[in-house]
C-alpha cells in the first residue's frame, strides 16, 4: 500500500511503529506519492518535504520586533533595543534564543506528526525552516558544534528517533560543525510540566539534564530543540554546557510558544 502513487486517488499512510523514521528519504521520493501531506490536494516533493506551497503559507515567520534576549516577538512598534517581562525576571544559561516560527496552525501540526506519527518527511520541511532563518544569523562566528536537546533514553527508545536531532543535523551540516549528541543526556524521563509554576518548571529542568562524560569543550555552541515553550528545558541543557566549559549557549528553535505575559516589551529603566 506504500506505493500509491496517484495524487488525486485515496493516500494510505503507514501505520506508526514501521520504523520508517530511519528511511532514507530518497527512498520515501520513490515510494511516496507527489502530494501534500497537509492538504491531500496539491503537489508537493520530497524536497518540500510534502509540504505544498500554498500550505507552507500558513507558517507565520518571527520577524522583529522581538526580544533581544528570547525572541519572543512582540506585537506592534518597537523603538531601541527591548527584553521582554520573563527576561527581565528570569535569568537563563542560554544567551540568547531565537525561533523561525510561532508554534500554531500547521507549523505545529508538522511538529506533532514528525514525533508522535513518525512522518519523517515534515523533519526536511522543518529542518528547512530552522535553516532559512538561522543560517543567516549564525554565519560568522566561529561555532564549536550544535548539540540536539537530548530525549531520555527510554524514550527515544520508544520514539526510535529524536526530534530535535533529527532538526539539527542539517543545520550543523551547513555550518561546517560538528553535531555533538555526547555531551548531555537526559537524566530522568521528565513527566508533563504543564502542573507545575512557571518557577518549579525551571528549577525542574535545571536538574533534568547531566554531563555524559567527562569532556572539557569551551568556545561557542548552538543548541537545537524543536519548540521553545518557557525556555526552561533549553536552559537545562545549556547550564550543562556551560558547566562544561561553552563561553556562549544560542538556542535556536523551529517554533516558539506565545505566552500572553510576554506579548508587551518591559520598559527600559
Ligand atoms: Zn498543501
Ligand atoms: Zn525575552
């Protein structure tokens, strides 16, 4: 049934657990019909990573203003340099984050299929929008490597894949940098956070994650994850990494969650 071809006859997907996460997409080009994911009506390709154009429309980009420490965008016109509400209350180990997109609509559909329905191919269409807008900015100066946030192993034994590895691996790729997967690990299956305070969500996270060696690094490192809620989880991971011996920790997400409280820019004092 993996070979349906036909764009307007009926589309059969795999059922979860075929493994497919490990496919190589070439081989999905030749397997999987020409046809978007998302709508089921237009053409799309491998290299759109089955997304068609009409529905990569319905993506909406990050662009400034925003943050200059989380990139939360904010809504209207922003003069000068501005931090938002939580960056001024919260201090994080990354130094800086940022996001292609919010994550709502069919970004986040992607989002949710590529890990809970293992439909690899949304993993080239959102490594494709990590890149398009973080290459520009990561150009330069010298990075050290891109480190995924890490799943605990239980569960990217359940998962087969990680997400956030998955994203990554273009994005080192293009910079030339090694992707690091062996610095931090996970150290306990983190249960949903959602029951807990914004405070106890941080102070959770920063004991979430731990060194898996012993290596000494220094210099600057890019940390991948998928999506960007509180900041917490990423600033778990970069606290291992600073603790390492990371100078500077930049996040980079493909979505990023909007909380309400961080819509307005605090005002500079
Ligand atoms: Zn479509
Ligand atoms: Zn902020």
């Amino acid at each position: 049934m993996l070979l349906e071809r036909s764009i307007s006859g009926p589309i059969h997907r795999p059922v979860g657990g075929l493994g497919l996460a490990n496919w190589p997409e070439v081989i999905l080009g030749l397997v999987y019909p020409q046809v978007c994911a998302i709508c089921h009506q237009q053409r799309a390709d491998r290299d759109q990573g089955y997304v068609c154009t009409a529905c990569q429309g319905g993506v909406r980009r990050i662009t400034e203003p925003y943050c200059q420490r989380c990139g939360m965008p904010f809504s209207g016109k922003i003069i000068g340099s501005q931090t938002c509400t939580a960056c001024r209350r919260d201090s994080w180990a990354w130094d800086e984050a940022r996001a292609a997109a919010i994550a709502e609509g069919i970004t986040l559909e992607c989002i949710h299929r590529l890990k809970y329905q293992k439909e690899p191919w949304f993993g080239t269409f959102l490594s494709g929008l990590l890149m398009e807008a973080a290459l520009p900015r990561l150009i330069g100066p010298p990075w050290q490597g891109v480190v995924p946030v890490p799943l605990h192993r239980v569960k990217q034994r359940e998962r087969e894949f990680n997400q956030a590895e998955r994203l990554a691996a273009p994005l080192a790729h293009a910079l030339g940098v090694p992707l690091r997967t062996d610095l931090v690990r996970r150290r306990e299956a983190t249960s949903s956070q959602t029951s807990l305070s914004r405070k106890d969500r941080i102070g959770n996270m920063r004991t979430a994650f731990e060194p898996a060696g012993s290596p000494r690094i220094h210099g600057s490192w890019i940390l991948v994850d998928d999506v960007l809620t509180t900041g917490a989880t990423a600033d778990g991971v970069a606290a291992v990494l600073k603790n390492l011996g990371a100078e500077r920790v930049v996040v980079w997400a493909v979505a990023r969650a909007i909380l309400e409280i961080d819509l307005q820019p605090a005002r500079q004092t």
